[in-house]
C-alpha cells in the first residue's frame, strides 16, 4: 500500500526533467528544470528550500510503473505548484 501523509506533498524527478514534456509528466516551464534530476537531486533542493524531505527510492510515477526512480516526500509549505517552485530555485 502506498505511503499517505496529509502534511506532505509528494514529489517525483519527473516533475523537474526538461527532457519531458508536460503530457507526459513535467509540472514545470522548461526554463525551471534540468536534464534527468535525481531524488537525491530534489532532497538536497528541498532541504535548502526548508521543505523537511524524506526519499523513497524504490518508489515510481503512477504512470511509468517499470521506471523506479524513487520520490520524495516534502512538508505542505503552500500549494503544489509554489512547492514546486521552491525546489527549482535549488536545482
């Protein structure tokens, strides 16, 4: 069963790689993201940002099941969008 916390957005790299396009998963204007971020990319990013992250290596997107790139778990410090945000500024 996956992992829920109502004080904690959860946060995939594909969400930050440039090399994706929005259908596909990106969430960010390609000027804010970079080539093929890791989560150990987002932590350090989140944890400058004040964000508290937790990795989950073994985790996957929904929908690239096969692509176990792992997530990160970060504190709900406004909304989706300007968390995403946030970790950009540091990536």
């Amino acid at each position: 069963m996956g992992y829920r916390d109502d004080d904690k957005f959860i946060i995939y790299p594909l969400y930050f790689d440039k090399l994706v396009t929005r259908n596909i998963g990106r969430r960010l204007p390609k000027k804010y993201c970079v080539e093929k971020p890791t989560v150990t990319d987002l932590s350090k990013a989140a944890k400058a940002a004040g964000l508290n992250p937790t990795i989950e290596k073994e985790k996957a997107h929904p929908a690239h099941q096969w692509k176990k790139e792992g997530r990160i778990l970060v504190d709900k410090k406004g909304t989706k969008q300007e968390v995403l945000y946030k970790i950009s500024k540091f990536l």
